[in-house]
C-alpha cells in the first residue's frame, strides 16, 4: 500500500462511474477494484484514526488499522498528537498493539530496540554487532506518519503530499465546529461487521430514501399535514414525542434521552392550527429548551436555533471517505466504515454526548464486534444491517448490471464514487480538493452533481 510516485496523467479506472446516476456492481465485489482502491485511494487520504479521549495523557497510544497497514497514535510529552508507522526499525515487529499507556517510550519485544515519544530511536542493544550503514542516524527511528486533529479525533494521513487536514474536510469541518463536536464526549462505542463491501455499508445511512420501508415504526400519523389539509397541534406533539422515543431507543446520541425528557416537557405546548406554523414554534421552543438546559449543567452547548438561522441544523456531516457525524440536539453519533476484504466491513458507531466542562471520563474501550444479526443492536441499526448483507448478494445476480440512483435523493452516492474515481485516476491534490468540498456535506436528500472531472 505503498503511495506510488507517478506523473499526474489520468489512469484509467475499470467499472467507473460512465453514467453519473449509475452505479456499477463490480465496484462492490472486483478484487482488483478493492486493490486499487487499497493502492491508490486509502493511502492518500485523511481517516480518523482514534478519539482524542483514548489517549488522554502523555505516553498513551491507540493502533489504527487499514488494509495491511497498523499506525500508531500515541500523545507526546507536549500533549499533540504523533503518529507513527507500527513496524520497529530493526525487523519489522509491531512495537505496539491495541491500546495503553507507555511509561517511558516504545520497546520493542523482540530484541528491546527503543523509542522515544517523538518517535526517535533511544537504544539499540548490542550496537557494535551492526555495520554503520544500519545504523544512520534518523534512519533508525520510526517512521512518522502525518496526524492532524479535529472534531475530538486524531486523524492521519499516508501522503506526505495531501493539504492540511482542514483544508480537505471544508466545508463540513466549519458546520461542526459550530456544533461544538470537539466538546462531545464517548458515551458508548459499538463495532458491527458486515459482510458487505465499505462502501456499501455506508451507503445504507446516507439518503433518507429507505426510511420509511426499512424502519416503517417511523410512519407516525400526523408529523406532516395531511392532504386533505388536516392538522391537529394535538396530535403532532404527541406523534414528534413518539419519534423522537424511536430514535433514541438504545441509540442515545441519535435522539439523547435527557433530550427526550426535555421535548416530554414540552407535551402541553400551545401551537397554533396552522401546520407550519405549529411545527415552526415547537421546533424552535424545543431548541431553545434543549441548549438553555444542557446550557445550564455546565455544557459546552451551541445555540441550535442559531445554527438553525444559519441554515446548517443538519442531521448528518459526511466527511470523505470512511467518517460521518450524525448531530441531533445536544448529542451526536459517528460512525466509521474500514474495509476489511473486498466484502466485508468494520462498522463502528459511537453515540456522543455532552458533559460538563472539565468533567474527567474514563478512557473508551474498544468494542467487542458484533454481527449484524447479534440480538444486542437496537432496533433502527438492526433493521439497517438486515437489508445490507441481502443487497451485497443480490448484486451478484447475473441480470444486475448495475445501481440506479435517484437523481434528486441519492445523489451523494454518484458524489463520492466519482471522487474516488478521481483518486483511482490520480487526479491531483488541486483537482481532489474542490471535488471532496463538494460531497463533505450533508449527504441526505443531495441531487446527482457536476464535478467537473
Ligand atoms: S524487531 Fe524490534 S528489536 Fe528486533
Ligand atoms: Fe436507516
């Protein structure tokens, strides 16, 4: 998964997006698809790599691994972020695993080669039994690897020549540091494994499209006005009380609890019969409630009817390639996608929420991984997992030839598959950047796009 040095002439790309609402099946399955994608996409990107709260102190690291490739973040003595490639100089044992805390650098258990925080190599035993040329100096430390943060995460980056970290996720980083993401705190973190393909997995949250057949206790008389123009304020309280109930079961920061304890509150509202109206004052009342309360507790909390005026009250944020963060009223889910073999994905899901400031929290602890059919997943993600491993099969059929997208909703789809035929073409930095500032959005409901390749 080395990055190739190549000139910057477009490659061709087999089973590219021809057809921009198209999508064709191999790109799913082909193991030379998933190779090039393995070569040419995922070493050249920026992926969250681990919260910032799993190494809170100096010394305290987490392994992050993609494809054949293990990094290790670790927190320096200064307290940034570093990140390194897990192979100890010597013969290529990974000097770390999983996560913990270094009490004074890294050491090899092989045959006790040292390192230091910064990544600088601090013994070598027996040193006089190597010739000179083996022990260069700086040739013998391990390998640094880029590491940036944001949005509470450490993230990396295998191309020494990628734009900062900032500048290729605008401009979803902006919207989310206005939701104060890097306040939220883990909750709790579950991991899923899918036998379907990355991109696939992510494909089964990002439009609004399947809602109403996948999670069909969603269908709540009374949300909307009906066409025959009947509106009860009654009855769509008490419908938007029962949704908000079904979001949040077992999925806390999709919908929080304290949150729906707050609209509870707000079941005697007076609205008036006029539905848009009505839906205007209880949305906004609800706002205001949810941030003075969380406000009140000592919360880093954003003004949500601001971020409402600003037109970014958005319940989704895609950040390219693998990460998305799901903002709903004082809390947040995230979710990552790694591949795992050209069909089968780690999905994890963290649920986030707010707490007063200053408020230490235990270190998260990496999840047991579930199958998508473990009994344990609440019901939404439950009923999301069902249709993936059926549609990673049903593409095989001999008479499917490829995905046909909705042009107006399941547009972010053809987005960021073109993207990454953009990558797999090794189409420049000055030409991937506008490109990804046009899918790191808010996925739903996004048409079919013009990026200009
Ligand atoms: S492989 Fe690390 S010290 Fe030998
Ligand atoms: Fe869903």
């Amino acid at each position: 998964m080395a990055v190739a040095q190549r000139k910057w002439s477009a490659l061709p790309v087999p089973f590219a997006i021809e057809v921009p609402d198209r999508v064709p099946k191999e790109r799913y399955y082909d193991p030379a698809f998933y190779r090039m994608e393995a070569d040419l996409l995922w070493p050249r990107v920026w992926q969250m790599a681990c919260r910032l709260e799993e190494i809170p102190e100096p010394g305290d690291f987490a392994e992050y691994e993609i494809l054949d490739q293990s990094i290790v973040v670790v927190r320096a003595e200064d307290g940034s972020a570093r990140a390194y490639q897990n192979a100890c100089r010597h013969r290529g044992v990974k000097v770390v695993e999983g996560r913990g805390t270094l009490e004074s650098g890294f050491t090899c258990p092989f045959h006790g080669w040292c390192y230091g925080l910064d990544g600088a190599n601090t013994f070598v035993s027996q040193r006089r039994t190597f010739s000179e040329h083996n022990l260069e100096p700086g040739d013998i430390d391990l390998t640094a690897v880029r590491c940036e943060t944001w949005g509470g995460c450490a993230w990396i980056n295998l191309d020494d020549d990628a734009p900062p970290l900032r500048d290729y996720l605008e401009p979803i980083a902006s919207i989310l540091d206005a939701w104060k993401v890097e306040s939220l705190r883990t909750e709790w973190w579950y991991a899923c494994r899918l036998p379907a393909n990355w991109k696939l997995a992510q494909e089964a949250f990002v439009e609004q499209y399947h809602v109403l057949e996948t999670h069909p206790q969603l269908r709540l008389p009374g949300r909307y006005p009906s066409r025959q123009g009947s509106f009860d304020p009654k009855v769509f309280v008490e419908s938007e009380l029962e949704y908000l109930r079904l979001m949040s079961e077992g999925m806390a920061g999709m919908v929080h609890a304290s949150d729906v304890r707050i609209a509870e509150g707000l079941a005697g509202i007076e609205l008036p019969d006029e539905p848009r109206a009505a839906m205007d004052v209880w949305n906004r009342t609800l706002n205001h409630e949810v941030t003075r309360r969380h406000r009140e507790l000592g919360h880093d909390m954003p003004d949500i009817n601001a971020l409402q005026d600003q037109g970014i009250n958005e319940p989704m944020a895609y950040c390219f390639p693998h990460y998305l963060v799901l903002p709903m009223y004082s809390s947040a889910s995230a979710y990552r996608f790694r591949p795992l073999g050209p069909e089968e994905t780690l999905m994890e899901i963290w649920s986030l929420t707010r707490f007063p400031v200053g408020t230490e929290r235990p270190r998260p602890v990496p999840p047991e991984v579930w199958a998508n059919d473990d009994e344990r997943w609440p019901p939404i993600p439950a009923q999301d997992f069902s249709n993936v491993p059926r549609q990673q099969k049903g593409l095989h059929a001999n008479g499917f030839h490829y995905m046909r997208l909705s042009e107006k909703n399941e547009g972010h789809i053809s987005n960021y598959h073109r993207v990454i035929d953009a990558f797999l073409a090794g189409l420049p930095w000055e030409r991937l950047v506008p490109a990804m500032r046009s899918v790191n959005v808010h996925p739903l409901e996004v048409p079919v796009l013009d990026l200009e390749f």
